[in-house]
C-alpha cells in the first residue's frame, strides 16, 4: 500500500511527523530546539525559529536573519499480537517509516520597537504504514494526518522589560486512512478482503500570541499560547468490493472533525555566567478537544456501516529541563531532558494513533562558523516504552489485541542561521 501522490510530495518536502509531545504536535521541527527537547523555548529567544515557539522573542534578533533546517526521523513501532486478536495475519512490521523533515524562518528588526518575520514548517501530523496483510487490516494498513503551517509574525518591543509578539498561522492539513473489509460475513465464497480509503485536503486558521519578560539582564520569562484550529474534513469515501451492502457505502460522504488543540507554554532562560545557562519549560495541551481521528468500516453478515472514530483523548502536560554551556566562544552545547503526560490512556489507545507518556533525552551543539554564520546539529530520543492496544469493533466483534514492544523514536536535527 503506498500514500498518495500529493503526501509522499509533501513528505519529500521536509515535513516532520510523529505523535508526540502527549499527542500529535511535535517539538522537533529541525531547529536546535531538539537538543534542548522544549527547554525554555517560549524565553531562549536565540534565533528566528523563535516563531514557532514565541513570536515575542523575535525583539531580541538583531537585523535580519534566516535560519533553515532539515532532519530525518526514524524508530522502531512494532505492533506484537497476541491470542485475543481473532483475524489471521501479521504483526503488522515497523509501522514508522523514515521521515525527513525541513523548514524556514526569517526575521528582519524594522526598528528599535518593532520586528517582523515569517515560518514555514511543520509542526502537527503522524504517518504510519503498516503491513498490507496483518492482523489489524481492518483497523488500518495506512494512515496518515499532515499539517503545514505558515506564520506571518510581528513582535514589539516595548521596553528592556517587555516585548510582545502574535503569529497569524495558516495550516492546510491533508488526512488519509485506508484499511482493509472483511468481506467473508457476506459469502462463503468470497474470501478475499475488500478495501476503503478516505481522503481530505483542508484549510485551518489561528494564531499564537506571547510575551516575554526581562526582569534582568540574563534572565528571560516567557508565556506564549496557541489558539486552537478546526479543521472540518468532508469527502466521499472509497469503497471497493462485490456486494450490495459494500456498494451502498461507495461514494457516500462522510465528515470528520477535527481540532488543533489549544496550547500554553511557560518558559524560563536564566543565565547562571558567562558559560552556563538553565533552562525549563512546562507545556499545556488540550487534547481532549481533539475530535476524530479516523474512519472505520464494520460488516455483519447482512449490513456495513462506516464510521467515524472518535479519540477519546485527555488533555497532556509536559515538563522539560535543560542546560546550555558555553564551552568556547564559538561553540555552545545544549541538553535536556522531559516528560510528557499521554492524551490517551490504555483502554482507548488506538493502532490507528498509537501513543503514550513518553520520557525525552537531547543533546546538540551550536558552532559560530564565522560572525554571521552558525551551525547546529542536535540529537534527542524519546521513549514511548510498551504500548498495550485492545480494539473490538461494534458490529463484526473483531478484536485486535496486543502491545506495540519498547516503542522509540529518535530525531537527528542540522540547521544554519545567517545574520546580515
């Protein structure tokens, strides 16, 4: 089974996806902020990427500067079954496939009140690609949910204390499922699975809004939040497969809602001299709004119903700790470590979203090639552990049991910043 044209496009791009931060927006967007795993990112205010965490900071860039990354992620989210399961197949594979990612950030300081700047990249998605013949076919072969945002951003500066900032965040969100159809409650005969897939481009619209505060020289406090972004998906879905109850339900339309959850992110950058710096953060995010997440087809011997799946998720929080270290004066070197609540708990885990709490570990270095160019390469592993899934679909009773088996991902993140 392969993703569609325009999403494997889009992935070549340069978008990131993983579950992650409790659900599905992620930290690691190919910014030096993997080092850190989120570690005073609404206060470190240390280079146009800024924009993606804390539009305010961009009052502590000097000129213009354009910062551009790329990274590859890769792990291991193996799907284990056990004797519950009740349909023949597989485990399923390494559902993870390898995923670059890229982005672009630019500021330009106007004058000594205001800045301006702009963000390409993307922050919200997951992409799975299961065996085509595993045990959880029915529940999905291929999903996936990508989100692109573009963010005009201003920041103003009010004095050495204060600064303000506001992001106008465009995000176009394509989302596709496709899974398998037990078609041998209809005939004896027919044996072979059918197939469904659903598709959806849509547009979503919001902001982020923060503040940064300096109470003095070397310590920053930032509060930064994120509104939410509905995203409205209404398409026909696509079902191919004999029969009159598996005809009725080609081309009939369903509509999926979704929510881009609202976030808020304290911040603290405190400089202890001239060489170190700590670094925390604690996040909020609002999962419990999420919505739906999918689309399932059910048979019975007579009937086959579509439907969508809705997440069941809770809202997530997260903790992060890091430290920065000014070895020389052109290379500094970040840590961090964090942990991440789940949006999710063990009795409405999913195959389709897998996820869970997840403990975070990063490391990265920053080197000032010259006055006005610096390179970064950062690292950081997150570790989801043993992830237990029971599924039973309404109409058929068919059950999926079993554990994703020492879940992991880790990011490996280069980017470069030019000041002119």
């Amino acid at each position: 089974m392969m993703l569609k044209p325009l999403t494997g496009c889009l992935l070549c791009l340069g978008l990131p996806i993983w579950a992650h931060a409790g659900g599905i927006l992620l930290d690691e967007i190919g910014t030096d902020n993997t080092g850190l795993v989120n570690a005073g990112s609404a206060a470190r205010a240390q280079g146009p990427a800024t924009i993606a965490s804390n539009p305010a900071g961009m009052s502590y860039l000097d000129g213009t500067q354009i910062a551009a990354g790329a990274q590859l992620l890769f792990g291991d989210l193996s799907f284990e079954r056990d004797s519950s399961t009740t349909s023949t197949g597989g485990n399923g594979g390494n559902a993870l496939p390898l995923i670059p990612g890229a982005n672009l950030f630019a500021s330009l300081q106007v004058d000594e009140h205001w800045s301006l700047g702009f963000g390409f990249y993307g922050d919200f998605g997951l992409a799975l690609d299961y065996d085509d013949d595993w045990a959880g076919r029915y529940q999905v072969q291929d999903s996936s949910i990508i989100g692109v945002s573009l963010v005009p951003s201003a920041s103003y500066r009010v004095n050495d204390a204060w600064s303000l900032g506001v992001g106008l965040r465009a995000m176009y969100t394509m989302l596709e499922t496709e899974a398998a159809i037990d078609r041998a409650p209809f005939a004896l005969l027919e044996r072979a699975d059918g197939q469904f897939s659903y598709e959806d481009q849509t547009w979503g619209y919001g902001a982020r809004i923060g503040v940064i505060h300096t109470p003095r020289p070397g310590t920053r406090i930032g509060l930064a939040y994120t509104s939410p972004i509905d995203l409205d998906f209404d398409e026909h879905l696509n079902v191919d497969g004999s029969g009159p109850a598996l005809a009725r339900l080609d081309n009939s339309k369903i509509q999926l809602d979704t929510t881009v959850p609202q976030t808020l992110t304290l911040s603290l950058y405190q400089q202890l001299d001239q060489q170190w710096a700590v670094l925390a953060t604690l996040n909020w995010q609002d999962w419990s709004e999420f919505g739906e997440i999918g689309v399932e087809v059910d048979t019975t011997a007579s009937t086959a119903q579509a439907r969508t799946i809705d997440a069941n998720y809770k809202d997530t929080w997260q903790l992060a700790m890091g430290a920065q270290y000014q070895a020389t004066p052109q290379l500094l070197w970040n840590v961090g470590a964090a942990y991440d609540s789940s949006a999710v708990s063990d009795s409405d885990r999913s195959v389709l979203l897998p996820m869970a709490a997840s403990w975070r570990l990063g490391t990265g270095a920053t080197y000032r090639l010259d006055r006005d160019t610096d390179l970064n390469v950062s690292w950081d592993l997150i570790w989801f552990g043993d992830m237990p899934v029971e599924q039973t679909k309404s109409l058929s009773g068919e059950r999926l049991s079993g554990e994703f088996k020492d879940a992991w991902v880790q990011t490996l993140t280069g980017n470069m910043t030019w000041r002119f």
